[in-house]
C-alpha cells in the first residue's frame, strides 16, 4: 500500500484565490484521519433539505448528563462516558458485550453551518444541522452599465 507522506499544495495555491482555508481544512482531515481510527459510536449523516443535515450518533446504553454536543471553532464535539453503576448485591456478569466506553467523536463543520438542536430519542442521538448563508455572501448579479 502507497502511504501520502507529503502532499505539496503550492500548485493550486497559485491557481485560486480566497480558497488558503480549503486546503488547510483538507489537510487537517487528511492528519487526523489516520489519528481517529475507532469506529465506536456509529453514526449516519443525512441531509434532510438543501440547507439542512442530520448526524445520527448510536448512543445506547447512555443516559441523560453522560453524553454532551459542543462547537467549538467549527467543530462539533459529541462526547460520552458512562457513569459507572453497580450491579446490585450478588449480581455479576457472565458475559458483557453491551459497550458502554468512552467516546469522542468529532466532526468538522462547513462554513456557515449551525447546529440547530439535539435530540435523543430510542438510542439515538440526532443533531440537526443547518446552512444559513449571510445574504451578502449569496451568488448575485452585477449590472453591467454601458456608455
């Protein structure tokens, strides 16, 4: 298997103008890519509208207070640790193959996106997502004034 060990963006760099952040975020992504390689919780992502998405984090087992949703610098933190409960007198475990670990799981927002809510609900945590272009950065058309 061929592993990228550096990637030389200046090519592209010179051909584009405003995009110095695009690139970033792609090599950020590319970086951390390979640090996150735990598949634990699943998730889904799916986009409900033009401007809406859902990211849908597998969160059974955990409760109220234990898993918590945080953007900071256009990352969505979604984060769980299960606060420790004891069986009660005589009980024990023959087999346990309910995870409860741990977890962070992180996403990079676009621009302009905003977490509208979370919700939990059957094991399901759902983060409601949404674009809301400022008007001044919307497409508009330039008059043309001719003499």
């Amino acid at each position: 298997m061929t592993r990228i060990t550096t990637l030389d963006l200046s090519p592209f760099y010179r051909n584009s103008i405003g995009v110095d952040k695009l690139f970033d975020r792609m090599m950020h992504q590319i970086d951390t890519a390979a640090a996150s390689t735990t598949n634990y919780p699943p998730y889904n992502i799916v986009k409900t509208g033009e401007n809406t998405y859902e990211i849908q984090v597998a969160v059974a087992g955990f409760t109220q207070g234990e898993v918590t949703v945080n953007v900071n610098e256009g990352q969505l933190i979604i984060a769980g640790e299960k606060i420790s409960t004891d069986l009660p007198e005589g009980h024990v475990y023959e087999h346990q193959g309910i995870s409860a670990r741990r977890f962070i799981r992180t996403f990079t927002l676009a621009e302009y996106v905003e977490v509208a809510n979370a919700q939990s609900r059957d094991g399901i945590l759902t983060v409601t997502l949404e674009r809301r272009v400022p008007e001044a950065m919307k497409p508009k058309t330039i008059a043309i004034a001719y003499e």
